[in-house]
C-alpha cells in the first residue's frame, strides 16, 4: 500500500511538469490548428539553454529560466512568423512537415554544439529529499510540481482574465469569427506561439533536472505530449492538464502493480478505452472549423 501511495505522488508530482510541457502544445494547436511535433524539441532546446547558463555562467537552473523564458518566447514569435504564418491551405497536414523540419533542425544543430552525449542539469535539490507518510521524495520534483503550478496558474489568468486572453479563446473557437469581430489572428496566432515555447523552456529545464538527456530526447517526449494532449482534447488547456496528471499516475502506479514494462501499455488501454466513448477526448470539440 505505501508503495502505491508513492508511485500516486510521484505520478502527481510529475504529471503537472508534464502538463506544463503539454499546455503550450495544446494552446498552439488551438489557436492556429496546426499539429507541432517538433514540440518536444523545442523542450529540449529549453532544456539546452539552461545547461549552456548553468555550465558556463554556473547560474541555479531555475534561476536560467529568467533568460531562457523570454528568449524562447521571442524565438517562437520568430518561427511562427517565418514557418508558420506562411502555410495558408491544408494548415493542419503541413504544419507536421514543418515543424518535423523544424525539429531536425533544432536537433541538428544541438547535436554539433554539443555532440550527442547525454547531459543532465544538477542542483542541490537533485538528490535532496524529506520524508512523507514513511517514503522520501525529492525536492527537486515538488520545486517543478510549484513551477508548473505558478505557470498553469498564470497562464489560466492570461486566458480568462485579460482582453488578450479573450482575444485567444476567440480564436480557437472560430477563427474566421474572430476576423469579423475585429481579432488580429496573425497577432494572436504569433504570441501563442511564443508562449507555447516559454512554457516549453520552463517545461525544459525541470526536464533536464529529473532526467539525462540529449538532443534525440524530444522523439519519446513528443510522443508522451501528444499523447497527453489528445487524451485532454486537442486545444483543451484543462484537458492537458488533467489529461497529464491521469498518465503518470496511471503509468506510475502500473509499474509498482504490475510491471514497469507494461506501464505505459495500460495507460493506453486507457487511452483507447476513452476515445471509444468519446473519439474528442475528454474536454475536446467533436467538430472543428476547416480552414
């Protein structure tokens, strides 16, 4: 019972680091209908800049996050503008060409900067852990878990608090309504963008923290956060992180019941399980705007 007990912590603890990685893939999709596999790079790249300040500059890897946050919010605006922005028919097919593209790219270009070795972000909380209910956890995941909560937490406020916000939810539910109302979707569609890759730089560095990775890393994690994100509801932001929290409790409590080997194999029985019943997932739309 207390090994349960801690796999269903430890899966809270991560699912909402996994949720805050989902979120910016969701908004992306729901705002500009595209399908952003190169998402997972893009976390890995996150991840990269804060070895780069930590390795050189020795900076705290959170602290990493005060550069690493606006520059990836600023590079996304960038890709949208230049990548995205261009692809007029057939959005959704193309956009996963591009942004495959993109993530070669991106991993390219990580791999000649700093080869294709496994590296891994440290800090004290790495390995520092307290008791709780007779088992440790680390530190490092409760400071990731508080991360995901602050951003979730502010990125919620952005959407249903500011005009902005209102300007976006628009947008994802009819784009050309939007356009008649007065939206600027390309202005919109660009800032999406660039905070889906802020919040796959914080994402990246608690990432970096809790695992060693290198610039191949994104194939496995593009796979989990598209996972996350259909389970939730493409463009649900609530989806995902529900969606998130359901996957690795359910993977984590798997391991400790059956096997580690089979863990991810029930969660998508569970997957398959609630598509069936509900092919939109659990807060997606059943029909969406073509454009």
């Amino acid at each position: 019972m207390q090994l349960v007990l801690e796999a269903v912590v430890l899966g809270v603890l991560t699912g909402g680091v996994y949720a805050l990685m989902a979120s910016g893939l969701t908004l992306i999709f729901g705002v500009m209908r595209i399908i952003n596999v190169g998402h997972g790079a893009l976390v890995i790249l996150g991840a990269y800049l804060s070895f780069a300040l930590f390795r050189s500059l020795h900076i705290d890897p959170f602290l990493t996050l005060l550069v690493t946050v606006p520059a990836m919010f600023a590079l996304g605006v960038v890709i949208q503008f230049v990548f995205i922005r261009p692809l007029k028919m057939d959005r959704e097919a193309l956009s996963v060409l591009v942004t495959y593209a993109l993530a070669l790219g991106i991993e390219g270009a990580l791999g000649y900067l700093f080869t294709t070795n496994y590296v891994e972000l440290r800090g004290w909380y790495e390995t520092a852990s307290f008791p709780v209910f007779g088992f440790y956890i680390t530190w490092v995941y409760v400071f990731g878990f508080v991360l995901a909560l602050v951003v979730l937490g502010l990125l919620f406020l952005i959407l249903y608090r500011t005009p902005f916000g209102g300007a976006v939810r628009a947008t994802m539910l009819n784009r050309t309504a939007a356009q008649l109302i007065g939206v600027d979707v390309d202005r919109v569609s660009a800032l999406a963008f660039g905070v889906g890759m802020a919040t796959a730089a914080a994402g990246g560095v608690v990432f970096g923290i809790t695992n060693a990775f290198n610039p191949g890393s994104h194939y496995d994690l593009i796979s989990r956060l598209l996972t996350i994100i259909v389970l939730g509801g493409l463009g649900s932001l609530r989806g995902a992180v529900i969606a998130a929290l359901m996957m690795l409790v359910t993977t984590e409590v798997a391991a400790v019941l059956i096997s580690p080997v089979w863990a991810s194999f029930v969660f998508f029985v569970i997957l398959v399980g609630v598509l069936i019943v509900r092919p939109q997932g659990l807060y997606g739309v059943r029909v969406r705007e073509r454009i």
